[in-house]
C-alpha cells in the first residue's frame, strides 16, 4: 500500500540527531555494531509493505539457507515504516536496506545523504533502464524498482455479466452507466474502507494524475515553488466520479477499513473496488477463484484521456551507511543476485505477485487482473502518478480533506478545491 510522505524538516533533524550522536561517540563510522559476525557478514532488511511481507519473509529465508557466508534479518514495520526508518536514522542505528523510497520522498533521503547510489551495482544488469525514472537523481541511482505499480477500479466479471455490463467503462458516463445497471441488478457497485484514510484519500494523487501530472510537470520550477493550485481544467468533472463512489458504496463504508473493503469486494459483496494491484495478493488469498479485473478509472468524457496511473510499486533501497564495510557491500550483492536472478531460489516472487515487473530478464505470470493494464503499458497510455510530485507530507493531509469531504455530504467542488490548495501551501517548502 501506498505509505505517507515524510516531513523534511523532520529528515533534516534526524540527520542532524545522527550526526551530533556519531560526533559524541568519538567514531566516524556510524551504523553501530560492524556487519560482520564471525565467518558470517550481518544484513537488516527494515521492509515497509504489509502486501509483500509474507512472501519476502521467504525468500529472505531461503536466502538464508540456500549458504552460510550472509545472514538477512527480516525486519518489517508494517504500516509505520517511514516513522520507524525516520527514528532509526535519528538514534544512528541505520539498517542496511530499505523499501519504498522513490520520487520527491527518496530525493529528501539522498540529500540528507542516507540513500547510496547503486548505478554501477552488479545486480543493476537486471532492471530495465527504462523503469528508473522515479529513483533517478542528479544523474545517481538510489533505488531498484521491481515491479509496476497501478491504481485503478477491480471488477468483478461475473457480477458485471449478471448486469449487463459488456465492456469496461472509458469515460465518466459509462461509469455512470455502469454503476445504474449494477444497482438495477441489486448489485452494489463499490466496496469501501474509508477508515483506513489512504484507501480514498489517494483517489488524488493516483486517479486524477492523467491532470495533475501533466500540469505539474510543464510548470517545472514554477511547481517547485509552490506556485500551484488544483483548480485544473477537468478536475471537476474528475471530481464528480469521486461523489459517484462515495454515493454507491456498502453501507458505512467509514466504519469499514482497508481489510474490511478487500473482503466486502472479494466476498462479491460489491462489484468494484478503487484500489492499487498491490492488493492482488490479498484478494486471491481472499478468495482465489474470484473472477477479477482491473480497468483505469475514467475522470473525463473522452476516452482518449483514459490513463493508467503507475508508479514503481515495490523499491528497494540501500542505505549509504553500508559503503563503510566492504564486508556489507558484498554480502548485499549476493543477496541481490539471489533475489534478482530468476533462476535462482527468490525468482518465485515474480510469479507469485502477478503483475508487471521492471526485471530485464524474468517474465512472469500474471494475474487475469493485470491483463488490462498490460496492454495499456505495451500502448503507452500510461502517467505517472501525482503522487511522486506531491510535496512531502501533503499526502496524509490529502486523505483527510478527501474523507472529511465525502463525510460531510456536501458536493462542494471549490471547498474541496480550496482545502486541497491549503494542503499543499502548507507542505510546499518541501518541494525546495
């Protein structure tokens, strides 16, 4: 699932803490304890997506046994990785991987000088260079995208087939259209969890992105300096699909949270579901023989502006602290060629998740749900999400304007516009 954003000046003074620590310690090596451990060299993955926990956990085991020269401790944070991996860096004691780190949060890392640059890594032979966009800075490399990313509606297909809904919709009235004849079926339309925040909350940074993203992009600088607002032309007819959800869910959906939603969606409770592909996993364990797709959400009445909203969806990143021990920096290249060899014992990880991957050379199963989005990226209709250009820290506020606007009942478009704005003033020294 998608994290929330650190605050820079909350990195600033971690970094700050680390090196006051370090300073008092009368070392300049940091990091702690050495990696190594007698014959065998000492690694901690600190890992930060609860969609992807299970399955690392066994390969960082398989790792572990297929040799006896490194030693991976699998630390995952669950839902408060950043909190967790921002008070690491501040105590000074600095695991040696990471995850999840891309876009404008990765650069604020790489500034404060935690993030190493890994362009000229063995392992890097393996991910496509066409998919480093969002952990490339100034020309380094401080991260390794897996796998892609994207945010859009899961349907259910037998459900539509009960409605007599032949096509996936491509504009907001089809969608419309789509959620009348599901409700003429006695069908609802959307499964909900609006109290886990993020699940609607990013219905602004990943599905009005095909206008956000362009706008902030052609501003350049301009955007770095805040001179913004997300009054775009198209986001009030994007605005009016989020009402749509919001009027056509389960009931209470604010009672419900990111675990409830899956299962109202997989349990066929409801026949369309706002999430990312990350939730893949969980549906299938869910329920595996649910018959399941995934489309872009339309924000527009023209079907030619119909995107896919991607970003890389599982990033490792290795800390910079690990350059101090040689030991390290090769015990990280054995586990990287483990992990990213599919011919080795971690390449069941492809497979497994089902959707698109940034590996060169592994060519995975995927998913009946990727199906669409597979074609959507071989056409290149595909945006980045405006999630990678939003300020840090604005992100989380984002979600509560969005859940305090679909629980007020008030389809108040400038209001939202308004209150987005004020996020983003509020965060926008962070672009800087």
């Amino acid at each position: 699932m998608k994290k929330r954003k650190v605050y820079s000046a909350v990195l600033a003074a971690a970094l700050a803490v680390s090196m006051t620590l370090t300073a008092c310690s009368g070392s300049s090596e940091g990091g702690g304890e050495s990696g190594s451990s007698g014959d065998t060299v000492e690694l901690e993955f600190l890992f930060g997506d609860p969609n992807r926990t299970e399955i690392f956990s066994r390969i960082v085991e398989d790792f572990n046994s297929s040799q006896d020269e490194v030693h991976v401790t699998f630390n995952a944070t669950g839902t408060n990785h950043l909190e967790e991996l921002m008070t690491r860096l501040a105590t000074d004691d600095v695991p040696d991987l990471t995850s999840q780190l891309q876009g404008f949060e990765l650069a604020s890392y790489v500034d404060a000088g935690y993030i190493k640059d890994i362009k000229d890594e063995p392992y890097m032979k393996y991910i496509r260079e066409s998919e480093l966009d969002t952990v490339t800075i100034d020309g380094g490399v401080y991260g390794i995208p897996m796998d892609t990313q994207a945010w859009g509606v899961f349907y259910n297909k037998e459900l539509f087939d009960q409605a007599g809904i032949e096509d996936v919709p491509t504009t907001v009235t089809e969608l419309e259209e789509c959620v009348e004849k599901l409700k003429d079926a006695g069908i609802t339309p959307f499964a909900a969890g609006y109290a886990t925040e993020w699940t609607i909350g990013q219905f602004l940074g990943y599905g009005a992105s095909s206008i956000l993203t362009p706008a902030a992009v052609e501003l350049g600088d301009n955007y770095k300096k805040g001179n913004w607002t997300f009054d775009q032309p198209g986001i009030d007819r994007a605005f009016d699909v989020l009402d749509l959800v919001g009027d056509n869910t389960q009931d209470r959906p604010f009672d419900t949270d990111v675990s409830g939603q899956y299962a109202v969606f997989a349990k066929g409770e409801a026949a369309m579901m706002l999430q990312g592909n990350w939730s893949i996993l969980q549906i299938r364990e869910l329920n595996p023989d649910i018959k399941m797709g995934m489309f872009p959400l339309p924000i527009s009445d023209n079907a030619e502006d119909l995107l896919f909203p991607k970003q890389y969806g599982f990033v490792i990143n290795v800390l910079a602290d690990t350059d101090k021990d040689p030991e390290k920096a090769d015990a990280i290249n054995k586990f990287m060629e483990f992990f990213l060899n599919p011919e080795n014992g971690g390449g069941y990880y492809y497979d497994e998740i089902g959707i698109p991957t940034a590996n060169a050379v592994a060519e995975p199963a995927l998913d009946e749900a990727s199906e669409i989005l597979q074609s959507y990226l071989q056409d290149e209709k595909t945006v980045f999400t405006y999630y990678a250009y939003e300020p840090a820290g604005f992100d989380a506020e984002s979600w509560k304007v969005t859940v305090e606007y679909l629980n007020s009942g008030e389809k108040d478009h400038e209001k939202l516009i308004e209150d987005f704005n004020a996020a983003f003033d509020k965060y926008a020294d962070a672009l800087e």
